[in-house]
C-alpha cells in the first residue's frame, strides 16, 4: 500500500478537518493520549488545536500527515531534543506515530511512516530516537520492537484506562549502532 506524507499545515482546512476529526474520537484517546485520571481527557476544540499548532516551526522539527488513497489516515511527528525525552542526550528525537484510521492498521502504512521520519530525524542531525507507548498498546510495542526498538525505561503509572492505572513504556533506536550493524 503506497502512501503519501505532507507537510502539517495548521491552515490547511483538510489538515485540520482530519486532526479535529481524530482527536474527538473516543476509541483512539486512550490510544494518543494520557489519561491523568479517571475524568475524561479533554477533547480539544478547532480552535485549541489550531491555538497549539500556530507557530511551531520552531518547537516541531517535523509534523507529517499520512495520506492514502486520497484520505488522510494519520499523522507522524519527530521533534529534535523534545522535553518530554527520557534520555536527555545530544541530538535525539522524540517520535509521534499515529495511525488514526483503524482500517490500516497491519497494512504497511505504519512501517512506511516510521522509515520515513527516522531519515527525517537522521536528515536532522539525530543520532537516536525515542519513543513512549503505553503498557496495554501491545500492538504497538511488538511494531517497535520488530523495528529495531530497545527498551529502555518504564514510567510508572503515566495513564489511566479501563479503571486502572497503566505505565509508558520508553523505547530508543540509537541510529549509529543502526548503521554499523547494516
């Protein structure tokens, strides 16, 4: 399945008719966001997202829509030294990957993504790149993990979901092994 990746453009109507769409979706909070409680997460407003987004150039090094078959199906960030970074070194990044269209789930679309931003983040100078998913995404943990990702840390506690509390799991892709080992 061949997809398409655009830049994020927070003006572009299609951009963010997809990304209101995806953030009001119940089934997929829990999936993109922490839960700090049992209080429902906030669904952000157009407004919210585009007040968040307006502007960032600077902060997001690289935000990408996923585009299949003329449909936007998800999006794929990477941002260069990010706060959020477990291991503070030099030159990493912090990965968002999000599929948002369940239909391509297993199909591809997200390997696609995911060697697309890692040349991304090497374009950028990184030399590793990280990554949070949270405990219950199995899914998603064995996709890193078929792709070359270490686990590297567990953060207790992060989400809540189904009644409990639930860890984000830290992964890491150090990209100068990566190249040696090839």
């Amino acid at each position: 399945m061949q997809v398409a990746f655009e830049k994020f453009d927070v003006a572009n109507r299609k951009h963010l008719a997809s990304f209101c769409q995806w953030d009001a979706n119940q089934d997929l909070l829990h999936l993109r966001y922490p839960r700090f409680g049992p209080e429902p997460i906030h669904i952000r407003s157009k407004d919210e997202i585009i007040a968040r987004y307006q502007g960032t150039e600077k902060e997001i090094s690289g935000m990408y829509m996923i585009a299949c078959k003329d449909k936007y199906i998800g999006e794929v960030s990477v941002d260069i030294n990010h706060p959020q970074l477990y291991c503070k070194k030099h030159k990493s990044a912090w990965l968002g990957l999000a599929i948002c269209e369940p239909t391509y789930w297993g199909t591809g679309v997200a390997q696609q993504a995911l060697t697309f931003i890692e040349q991304i983040a090497k374009d950028l100078g990184a030399k590793r790149m990280e990554l949070g998913t949270f405990e219950f995404n199995h899914r998603a943990r064995r996709f890193y993990e078929k792709c070359g990702y270490q686990h590297i840390a567990t953060l207790a506690k992060i989400t809540y979901w189904q009644g409990r509390y639930w860890n984000d799991i830290r992964y890491e892709k150090n990209f100068e092994t990566d190249s040696v080992a090839q």
